[in-house]
C-alpha cells in the first residue's frame, strides 16, 4: 500500500490542474466551449482516496478492460457484490470481482483467466488497493491503414 501512497504523492508534487473544454450540443445552437469540464466531478469522488492505474495486462478483454485503459480506483472500507477490486500481488496489480458471500467465506473472481479463484473468511486481510469506479478507455482504430490528408 505504500507504493501507491507515494505514487500519489509524486502525482501532487507533479502535475498541474487545467480543466478541459467542454462541448454540450444539446443545445441546439452554434458549439461553443464556453463551460470547462472537471473529470474530477465525473470520476473522482473522494481524491485523497483515489488514484490512477494503468492496465498492463492483455487478457481481460472478455471484461471490456484492454492494455492501455486507465482505471480510476478509490480506497473504500466496504465492498459490494459486483465490485471490481485491485489486489498487488506479487508485485504486480490484479483485478478481481468481489462475487459472492457464502457461508462466512467472501469470493473473489479473477477477470484474468490465468489467475485464480480467491476465497477467504477475512476479505479485509488481502492486499486490496481499492474499488475501480471509473475506467478510461482509449478508442484505436481497428485497422491499422493510414490515410494522408
């Protein structure tokens, strides 16, 4: 946990706020970008609590989660069924969804396939880094044809 307590200290002592322009063409007129939009209203509830993760991990796409996506992720003192919840294991960052709560036993079920099944009496013993609330996800083209204007 503290590898994530000092990467969101990096990230306070690093990067800049700037909201970005924001388009609402619900309005029937001419675009305009006279609002900017903060993200931090849309993904980002509690900041003290929430950092950035970036997945690594190609085989979750079964899951709609692809390398490259960047997950929004809050610390959290509760979990609900249907949750997705980072663990570090080994070094490394897993996710897994907190399925079920079955005679005294929490399950966790891996979205990698390689990884597996976590069931355990104390769910609040594991390695949790927090609860995704939020993915990013980047649109690529499919094919890889480039065009010159």
């Amino acid at each position: 946990m503290s590898y994530v307590n000092n990467t969101m200290a990096q990230r306070d002592n690093t990067y800049s706020y700037r909201p970005m322009p924001f388009y609402d063409d619900s309005a029937r007129r001419p675009l305009t970008f006279n609002k900017k939009l903060d993200l931090n209203l849309y993904c980002i509830k509690r900041p003290q609590q929430t950092c950035f993760i970036q997945v690594t991990n190609p085989n979750m796409l079964a899951w709609g989660i692809e390398a490259g996506d960047m997950l929004v992720v809050e610390k959290s003192d509760n979990l609900s069924v249907g949750d997705l919840v980072v663990l570090e294991l080994e070094h490394t960052f897993q996710i897994y969804e907190f399925v079920a709560h079955n005679n005294d036993e929490y399950i966790f079920f891996p979205l990698d396939a390689k990884m597996k099944t976590i069931k355990t009496r104390h769910w609040n013993a594991l390695p949790i880094v927090g609860v995704v609330t939020n993915s990013i996800h980047q649109m690529k083209p499919r094919n890889t044809l480039q065009f010159a204007a």
